[in-house]
C-alpha cells in the first residue's frame, strides 16, 4: 500500500478533491485558451496556412475540436487512475 492509501479517510478524501479540482481547473484553462486564442487571434492566424487554409479557418473548423476531444480523453484516463489511486471507484 502506498502513503496514500495508508492516510485517514478525511484526508485521503482532501487530496483526492485537490488534485481533482487542479486537474479541472487546468483543463479548463486549456480548453478557454484554445477558444480565446482561435477567435481573438484569428486575423494575424491567418497569414499561416495548414494543407491550403488560413490556420485560423482550420482551428475553428477542425483544430479546436480535436483539442477539445483530447482534453475529454486525457480527463477520463486521469480521472480513472486517481479513482485507483484512491479507492473512489464505484466498484464493490
């Protein structure tokens, strides 16, 4: 068993929220920066092409997305692995 693991429940349960709610709170600040940067920045984006299109067309249409589907992905495989870590899983 790991330190963790070995601590009080109150205090396993403090630290689990913490990090959960780092996690969230830098996810969330990724997935603003992506959207902010795509819109606000997208005249002087456009100067850049990717495959023929202004990048600032291709981060709205394409780019943003696929960020945002690895953000869901990288959320779930982490939530998974603190639930583990911590023995929050809903399993019996």
């Amino acid at each position: 068993m790991t330190e963790e693991q070995q601590a009080p429940a109150s205090y396993r349960a403090r630290l689990y929220w913490r990090r959960t709610r780092s996690m969230t709170f830098w996810l969330l600040l990724l997935w603003f920066s992506v959207t902010f940067s795509a819109i606000f920045f997208a005249r002087q984006l456009s100067v850049y092409t990717l495959l023929g299109w202004p990048i600032s067309f291709f981060m709205a249409a394409q780019g943003s997305i696929l960020i945002f589907v690895g953000i869901i992905a990288f959320y779930g495989w982490r939530m998974q692995r603190l639930d583990d870590a911590y023995n929050n899983n809903d399993e019996s």
